[in-house]
C-alpha cells in the first residue's frame, strides 16, 4: 500500500505520461464532435465553442448542438451565454440528457432551484442511469436543504459508475462534512486515479489536506493544480492559507494580494486577510476588516473576538469599551472577551468596572448552554410566514430565551417533520429539545443531524446533553470521533485532553494539549495550566514551571494557573503568597 506522500508524489508524475499519450494522437483521426466534446471533458470551453461554432457553420443544426454550447459557455463562466443555448430546452433526442443536465446546472447557479428540479426530471427521462446527472441531484437536494436523500444520490451515482471522478469527488465533499477531512482524503485518491488531470478535484484535494494537517502534501497538490490551470484565484487563495497555517504570514500575506479582487473581498479572503494584517503588526487594517464582517455577522462570536482583539492592540480601548462591554457583560459571554474588555476599562482607568469583568473572566467555564439573543432581527414574527432556516433559528431562539420551550419544540418539531431529510432542521430540534429538558430524544436529533455535518457547534451541544445525562464515557466518545477525522480544532483538542487527564491517560492527554496549543491555544491559560499539571505528572518539573508561569501571566486571577504555579514553585514565599491569593480569588 503506497502512503500519502507517495501518493502527493504519484499526482505530480501521472499527467505526464497522459499528456504525452494524447499529443501522440493525431487530431486529424477525431470528428470535429469528438474534438469539440474531448475539450468538454477536459474544461476548455473555449476550444469547445470554437469547433462547435465552425460545425453550425457547416449545416450542422442548433439542437444537435445546443447542449455541447451550453456546456462550454458554462465551463467559460458565461451564464447568459449558456442560458441562449439551452433555455428554450430544444435538443436533439441524442443529446436531451446533457441538454437538461446543463440547463439544471445554470438554474441551480443561479439561484432558481425549483427549476433547476425540473430540468433535471426531465435530464433523468431521458437519461436515468447516468452518474454525473445523479450528481447534479445531489449537490440541488444538498443545496434545498434536502441533505439525507443528496447522501442518497451520491451512492445511487457511484452504484452506475463506482469510478466517475465527479461522483466521488461529491461522496468526498459529504464525507469531509460528516466525519471530518482525514476520512474524505481516500475518496478524493481514487477520484485522481481516475482523472489525475482535473484541476478543480486537485485543488478540492489539496483543501482537504491542508484541513488535516498535512501541509507538505497539500503544496504538492496546488504546485500540480497551478501548473494545469495558472492563475486560478482559489490556487492563490488557497496557497495563502496554506503558508498562514505554516506561520509564514508574509508569504502569506503576499500571495493573497496576488488574488483578484473578487477573493480579496469575500467572507473567506477578508477573514484570511483580517488575520494576516493581524499576525503582521497592521491592527488598524484588521480592526477595519474584522467591523465590516461583524456587521454582515453579528452572531458570529469568533469574528467579534478578533474585532475586539484588534481594537485592543491597535490603542482603540475607548471604542472597545464602547462597543463590547454589553456583550462582555452578557452572563454568557466568553471568558476571552470579559478578559479584554476587562483590560480595556483598566487602561482607561475604570478599575471598578473593569474588576467585576476580570473577577469574572477568572472563574473557571464549563459547557453549559444556553440560547444566545440574536442581533439578527427576524424576518417575521409568526411561524407560517417564515421564509428561511435562518428565520426559524432566530424565531425559536427568541421562544428560547423567553423559556418558552415547549412552543419551540412545538415549531422546531413541525419544520423537521416537514423537513425531515434536513440535518439542519434536525440540529435545530435538538436545540429545542434539550432546552426543554428531552434530553434523549435532543442526543437522537443531533446525532442525525451529525450524519449529515459534524462541526464544533453541533458537538459541543451534543456533548452538553451527555454532560446533562451524566455520562462522561460519551462525552469522551463524542470528542474522539470528532477529532478522529483529522479536525484541527484548539477547543476540542483542550477539552479531550481534560477528559483523557481525568482518565489517568497523561502521555495522550498532554499530547493531545500539544497539539491545541500548536493550533493556537498558546493563549489560552486553562490549556496551559492543565498542560503544567500533566508535565508534573510525567516528571517534566522545567515544562512543568514554564506552562504554570505562562498560564500565570495571560490571567493571574485565573485559579487554575494560581494553582499550577504554586505546585511547581519551589520559591516557599511565592508559593505563600499564591495560595492567599488563591483562598482570596475563590472566596469572591
């Protein structure tokens, strides 16, 4: 059995020999259709068009053509072009099935879903057994929040055509969302194998690499993508990624400004962006990219946390405090923030305010959950007018808020059953089912839901309702799976090493905890403080003191990092003086 890096490496030396092969054949063997549709296959529209053009020409009619235009325009990005050649739905009987693909393909594009739907019934008439157009079903009932029955359609794709290179690019798509980045990669290997010269599966691949920390393989892959398609926006954008997680923030920061202006100014490239300007000493230009997400985002609490983190480097205590300090107040607001806008109001000379923050901040956080208010205003104020899942999640969150629980799962109830291929919709039952106390059949939507996408926010709620149930042995079940499928995220890392430390497992919880403070936990002192805990555990006492004081000095009201230090002190009077501001700090 190769290894990944053999496999890196094998995707960098196939296309040569196909390359050669096919410059060995002469054109002049090939029908201008066999031209025209072998340029299809291989992405270039423009080529296509030409030689399907010269055939109108040459008495060749429009609906023999049609669907082979459409194709190509689409491939060149030309959606009012593609609509010419197939809206009006005129093809040949040979070519109907691409026809109506194609044409599913542009409405779904563009927004049009239910007709996107009919142009793809009519596809399977005349086609059925084609793999590609179950596919196309796949990402639309994806797309309609129809997630379960796209599941479906992706294994009804790979059962005609077990080696369709699209298929299984979309099997590794819903595998990477389900059970994290690591499972997906096999799917996008034998994807390869089979078409090792598609630009778009290689750079997907290299994406899904570089989720699972695999950063050497994942630049082999976009160098072999970047020579098959040069100056493809998401190759930049995405080499930029990749030198960011590596550190290389000037590199950085310099292919991203190579990107057009249309990744550049999209939620990703400005997040992307925002954080380079951040890691570089540019805390202004953060602060300005960090306020324009927050306003599109104003639920989203991991953008607020680098808003407010750039306004404090940047010298804007007096807007942080302006901006912040309700939402550092919040019961359940993060200890990060209480801690900065706590800062904040010291610098500006609040120091009763800014107590009551950092008294705060030094409490030790658990997981519980609570429905967040939403700064998202919803769109309508009764059940039946709501337009969108969106809508919903604001309208059950307010019934939450106001403890009307059982009305949320009333409502949460029926939008599931009238969506009940929805993982989203599941997800969202759960949430008004652990709010109301079900706390089994909560664990029962959630884990239907993480059939479908697994991410943190549905974890931690699942793990919340294990915690709610007493059962620590879930909870520890629950993490590993997540992080099992190659998911680099700090808090999951901190949480499961907490959990394998109280199982005694001390070498896996601390290397667990290395692995989140290399992802970004450097400062985080909860994870720093139980790191010191483990190395006096596993007779590191000189890693031991380094984590205590490190964890000491980003929050020396935080108990925990009082008490690590004192354990590993061997200065008797410091150790004096941190055990009564320890029984003084837990007394508050």
């Amino acid at each position: 059995m190769i290894s990944r890096a053999d496999f890196a490496r094998l995707v960098l030396l196939v296309g040569l020999p196909a390359l050669l092969v096919s410059c060995g054949e002469p054109e002049e063997q090939a029908s201008p259709l066999e031209i025209a549709q072998s340029a299809l296959a291989r992405g270039d529209g423009q080529t296509a068009e030409s030689r399907l053009r010269a055939m109108l020409e040459q008495d060749h009619t429009a609906p023999d053509l049609a669907a082979y235009l459409g194709q190509a325009a689409l491939q060149q990005d030309d959606p009012a072009k593609a609509r010419r050649w197939l809206g009006d739905g005129v093809f040949s009987p040979e070519t109907a099935g691409l026809g109506f693909r194609m044409l599913g393909q542009l409405e779904m594009r563009e927004g049009r879903l239910a007709q996107a739907g009919a142009a793809f019934d009519r596809a399977l008439r005349a086609d059925p057994d084609n793999a590609e157009l179950w596919t196309d079903i796949g990402r639309l009932r994806y797309r309609g929040g129809e997630q379960f029955q796209a599941i479906e359609a992706a294994a009804r794709a790979l059962a005609i055509d077990p080696d369709n290179p699209v298929a299984l690019r979309f099997r590794a798509q819903l595998v990477r969302d389900s059970h994290g980045p690591r499972q997906a990669l096999q799917w996008y290997e034998t994807a390869l194998e089979a078409a090792p010269g598609d630009a778009g599966l290689l750079t997907d691949y290299a994406a899904t690499l570089g989720d699972a920390g695999e950063a050497a393989e994942s630049l082999a892959a976009l160098r072999r993508a970047s020579e098959l398609s040069p100056g493809d926006p998401q190759i930049i954008y995405l080499n930029a990624v990749v030198a960011a997680r590596g550190g290389n923030f000037d590199l950085a920061r310099s292919l991203l400004l190579r990107a057009p202006a249309s990744e550049l100014e999209n939620p990703a490239g400005s997040l992307l962006g925002g954080i380079l300007d951040l890691e570089l000493g540019y805390y202004a230009s953060a602060a300005q990219t960090f306020d324009r997400l927050v306003q599109n985002q104003p639920d989203n609490r991991r953008l607020v946390h680098l808003l407010a983190r750039s306004l404090m480097l940047s010298g804007g205590e007096r807007e942080l405090v302006a901006r912040m300090s309700e939402r550092a107040s919040a019961p359940r607001a993060s200890l990060y923030l209480k801690t900065l806008v706590g800062r904040a109001l010291e610098a500006l000379d609040r120091r009763e305010e800014a107590a009551v923050l950092l008294d705060a901040a030094a409490r030790p956080s658990n997981l519980a959950i609570a429905p967040l208010p939403s700064r998202t205003l919803p769109a309508a104020l009764r059940f039946e007018q709501l337009d969108s899942g969106t809508d919903l999640r604001d309208f059950v969150r307010d019934y939450l808020l106001r403890g009307q629980t059982g009305k949320a799962v009333t409502e949460a109830g029926e939008f599931a059953r009238r969506h009940a291929r929805s993982g989203d919709a599941q997800s969202l039952f759960g949430d008004a089912l652990l709010a109301d106390g079900e706390i089994d059949r909560a664990i029962e939507a959630y884990s239907r839901a993480a059939q479908v996408r697994q991410d943190w926010p549905l974890t931690r709620r699942l793990m919340a309702a294990y915690i709610m149930k007493d059962d620590s042995a879930a909870v520890g079940e629950v993490l590993e799976r997540y992080l099992s499928g190659g998911r680099n995220n700090v808090s999951a890392a901190g949480l499961y090493g907490g959990w394998l430390t109280s199982r005694g497992q001390f070498g896996s919880a601390a290397a667990m905890l290395d692995s989140a403070i290399a992802h970004g936990a450097r400062r985080d002192p909860a994870i720093l403080a139980l790191r010191s805990e483990l190395a006096a555990q596993l007779g590191d006492a000189a890693g031991a003191r380094q984590f205590a004081w490190s964890a000491y000095k980003l929050q020396p009201l935080y108990p925990p990092a009082i008490r690590a230090l004192a354990q590993v002190s061997e200065d008797e009077a410091l150790v004096a003086r941190l055990e009564r501001k320890l029984a003084k700090v837990t007394a508050r």
